[in-house]
DNA sequence: TGATAATTGTTATCCACCATACCAAATAGC
DNA sequence: GCTATTTGGTATGGTGGATAACAATTATCA
C-alpha cells in the first residue's frame, strides 16, 4: 500500500487574492493524487491495454488490421480445417458476433468459409493466399515496431516474465 | 484480440426427459493451437483484464460497484474538491460520459454535486458519508478477496513487478 | 427406423462504452 | 466591452459483447 503521498498543500485556499503564475493555455491545476488506485491492479491492467491496443493500430495501420482481426488470422493460420464455432469459441468470441466479423475478412478475401463435406452445418475457415501474405507483413511490423518497443522497454527477461504472469492469471483466475 | 467472457454453457435447461449428465454438451474436438498468439502481449492483456475485472465485480458484488465507479470513488475520496472535468480527465473518461456515470452515484447518495462558489460553471464533486462508507466497505472486500488472491497466486514480489511493469507500459507507450 | 435432442451458422436485438459535435452559462484575456 | 475559452450537459453514432430464436443438419436412442 506504500503509495506516495506527497502532501500537496492547496496552494490556493486561504490566499483568495489574484496570484495567478504564469499559467499556460489550459488552467493549470494541481496533479490529482492517484492514491490506492494505482496499487488496483485491475486499473493498471486496463490501462496499459488500451495503451498497448492503441501502439498495435498503429503499427499495423497500413495493413487495416485490428488486434482481434489480427488474432483470427493467426489461429486460422496455425489451425486450417477448423470451423466457426472452434476458432470463435478458442478467442473467447461468442458466435453470433462472429458471424459479422468473418463477413469482414471475406469480403476481403482475406479467408474463406467452405461447407464441411462430412458435416454440412459447419462452414470449415482457412486462409486464402491473400490472408496469409496480409499476416505475414502484419507479424513483421509487430515484431519489429510493437514487440520490439516493449523489449526496449522491459527488458527481454521481463517482457517474458510479464506474459507468463498474465497468462497465469488468465488461467487461474 | 478478442475476448469475451461468456462461454458458461447452460447445462440443463430445456430438457425434461434428457439423460445428458456425464458428457460434455460440446462435441470434443482436439484443442487448436494458440500458437504465437500467447507470445502477443496485448492477447494476454486483455484476457488478463477480463478475467480481473469478472473477480472484482464477485468480490463486491454485494455493494454493487463496477470497477470503473470503485475507481471513481476512491478517486474522490483522496481528491476532495475537486471539478467533473478534473477527475474525468484523472481517469481518462471523457467529460460527455462522466454526467451519466456520475448521475448514477449521486442518485445512489455516494456522491454530490456542488456549484462552486468562485466558478459558477464547475461542479465540486464530494462523497457523501454514505458514499465513504461505501468505499470503505468496497476496499475491504477488494483487500480480503481480490487482491489477497492475487498475492497466493503470484507472490507478494512478483505482484509488484507486474504492478510496476504495468505501469511503465501505461506511462511510457 | 423414427422421434427427439443437440449442434452450426445466422439474424435480430439489447446494452455498455467510447467518441464527436454542439450548446448555454460562466469566466478569462485583452 | 468584446471575444475566446472553459464547464457541464445533451444528442448521437459507432463498436463490442450478450441473449433469444430459427432453419438446416446431425446425433441419440427407444
């Protein structure tokens, strides 16, 4: 709970009479006191996930991809022959919200929906020539620009050890 | 990325004379692989960040808190007298959502609104005792249940890492 | 075999958040 | 005094997540 406290005195209280310092355009205010909030680690996690989402579009801008599109191309990649249901359900996607999302990277052609020949409800999703070589440059400009920041940032054996964190906590909690 | 956190499949609803019990309702497939997915820090973010946010809605569920109104709460309490457009900025919520958000505490009696006498634009935003009792409570239950989890999975130190590394990345990307 | 349950993809909604444009009242700057 | 800025607020649109319901298909089993 060792948060920093800096007793900030309010400078203006007492003092009403006209002592206005050099303020800048914005009304300068004294810097909020975060408190507890950041020891919240639930706070902390949503932070730097936007932040990191934010740095991710950016990066991969001139590709017109976002984090979860992204994510859809990887798994295709890595599992082909999968249906819908498999691929949304392992991304924590519900279906239905799936439905559209797809309709997205088709029109694309990005990837493609085939009808299964031995079950003829569930469409089979696999990339297309395009999709692959659309994620191959996407994974380039992650590892180099995004990736590559937050080693800078961390440090390699931290970076490591931050995604083994989240991951427990994904799997446990 | 994605991330959802539905999934609970129903168990037994429309069925009377169904004897399902011991399977699984989902057709068992091989797992797919996540491959490179797991080593993408804003995948791990968010499901983390979903996963801590579904914990501190259980742990408090008894005061009816979401983590953005805790955040609020707590912001207030240490930042007393301060305007709408100070703690919404603090918290990186924009001014035109922050009127909903805090309608719904005053109407709850957590907080007040008060015109301030030397700016007659600004709202000075106060707990209420109701709402420090609140937060209070809230505190305790995050302290005792959230939190203290938290430390039995990772570890007092390796809590404070991921804190610490967090906030780099909010302050630093 | 035939009736019933379950699964798959899909549509239609609903709700929570986030973001932008705009406005009236009040204040600050000049 | 006149203009620009700030503040709280409304209206509105976009995006994601969540549920119900449905037709086509497949699985289950009496």
């Amino acid at each position: 709970m060792t948060v920093s406290k800096t007793a900030a005195a309010d400078p203006a209280r007492g003092a009403r009479p006209a002592r206005k310092e050099p303020a800048e355009t914005a009304a300068e205010t004294t810097p909020l006191q975060m408190g507890e909030l950041s020891e919240l680690l639930g706070y902390s996690l949503k932070r730097a996930q936007l932040k990191i989402f934010e740095d991710f579009l950016r990066c991969v801008a001139p590709l017109q991809l976002t984090p979860a599109q992204f994510s859809v191309l990887l798994l295709l990649d890595q599992n082909p022959g999968r249906n819908q249901t498999e691929i949304a359900n392992t991304l924590g996607i519900l279906r239905p919200n799936f439905v559209a999302m797809l309709d997205g990277l088709e029109s694309r052609d990005l990837c493609v929906r085939m009808r299964s020949t031995n079950d003829r409800r569930s469409h089979i999703l696999m990339l297309t020539d395009k999709g692959r070589a659309v994620l191959s440059r996407a994974k380039k400009l992650v590892a180099a620009k995004h990736e590559a920041r937050l080693n800078e940032l961390l440090g390699s054996a931290n970076r490591a050890a931050l995604l083994e964190m989240l991951a427990t906590i994904a799997r446990e909690f």
